[in-house]
C-alpha cells in the first residue's frame, strides 16, 4: 500500500528528475550557440583568464580528466587563445595564458551566452531567484568536492568512504569528470 511519504519522496523523485532534464537540456542548447568557442573551451578561457594556471590546478577546477584537459589546452593554443608559459625556476611546470585574441573569444562568448541565457531567464520572470539558486548548487558542488579532497587527503579513510561520508554518489563523481 502506498503511504502519504512514500507518495511525497515520489513526488519529490519526479522533480529532480524533471530539474535534471531541464539541466540537460540547458546544457544542450548552450552548445549550439555561436559564441566562437565551445562550452569546454569557454570554461577554460574564464578560468586562465583570472590567472596563469598549472594545468592540474585546472584539471581539478574544470572537473575534467587531464588527457582531456591537454587536449582542449592544445585547441586553444592551436587558435591563438592562449600561450604555454614555463615557470621561472621550475622548467617542468607551464602555465597557460590568454593572448589578446583569447581575451576577445571570452568576450564575444560571454555576450552570446549571457545573451540567450539572459533573456530566458527574463522570459521566466524569477530571474533573480534562478541566479541565486544556481549559485546555491555551485557553491553546494565546489563544497562537496572539497571536502572529498579534504578528507582523502588526510588519508584517515578512502576516497569511496569520503564520498559516502560527504553524500557522492558514483553518479556525482562521474559528472564531475
């Protein structure tokens, strides 16, 4: 027999599941926009432009394996968006930097995102309420993943015990790669 709770935390399932395929679907469509780079690439571009980054320092703030981090690197290089820096002192560490031209991609991206994101989100009429719970989850992610690496650093317990201990699931730490 179905009970009053079991129907709410239902119901509650059927809202996150709703909530992930509007996500998806977000997410599908900003890769389509025109903004001259892609959505890999944009999110590289934002982070190096705040500052010369190791690449396992980006790795880890783009949630992305480093075979893949390499490899968008190398487009943007290849672009002319962004030049490898060796750092003084230590010949073995690079930093990746915005030329000029990347600084331009950014731009132009930041206007085509920010241009239909913009208007959907006025097109909702809750546009401060959605920017602030988006910010919610980011700020929920960056927390979960630093506790992860806290804890796994400490070396008390084991990645898997971190994640179960901080609520990742296998599916959270697959979506962060």
């Amino acid at each position: 027999m179905t009970g009053p709770t079991q129907v709410a935390a239902e119901a509650a399932d059927d809202a996150a599941v709703s909530a992930v395929l509007t996500v998806l679907r977000v997410s599908r469509v900003l890769e389509r926009i025109d903004a001259g780079v892609s959505p890999q690439q944009y999110r590289m571009l934002k982070l190096i432009g705040t500052g010369g980054e190791r690449s396992a320092r980006l790795a880890e703030k783009l949630a992305v394996a480093r075979p893949t981090l390499t490899s968008t690197a190398d487009s943007l290089v290849a672009a002319g968006h962004a030049i490898r820096e060796p750092e003084p002192g230590d010949r073995r560490v690079v930093r990746l930097r915005l030329t000029p031209a990347g600084e331009a991609a950014v731009t132009r991206a930041d206007e085509a995102y920010a241009s239909w994101f913009g208007d959907l989100l006025d097109y909702t009429g809750s546009r401060d309420q959605i920017l602030s719970s988006l910010l919610l989850l980011e700020d929920a992610m960056t927390e979960r993943r630093r506790a992860r690496h806290v804890a796994a650093a400490a070396g008390a317990v084991t990645a898997a015990d971190v994640s179960t201990a901080v609520g990742v699931t296998t599916a959270d730490r697959a979506a962060e790669q």
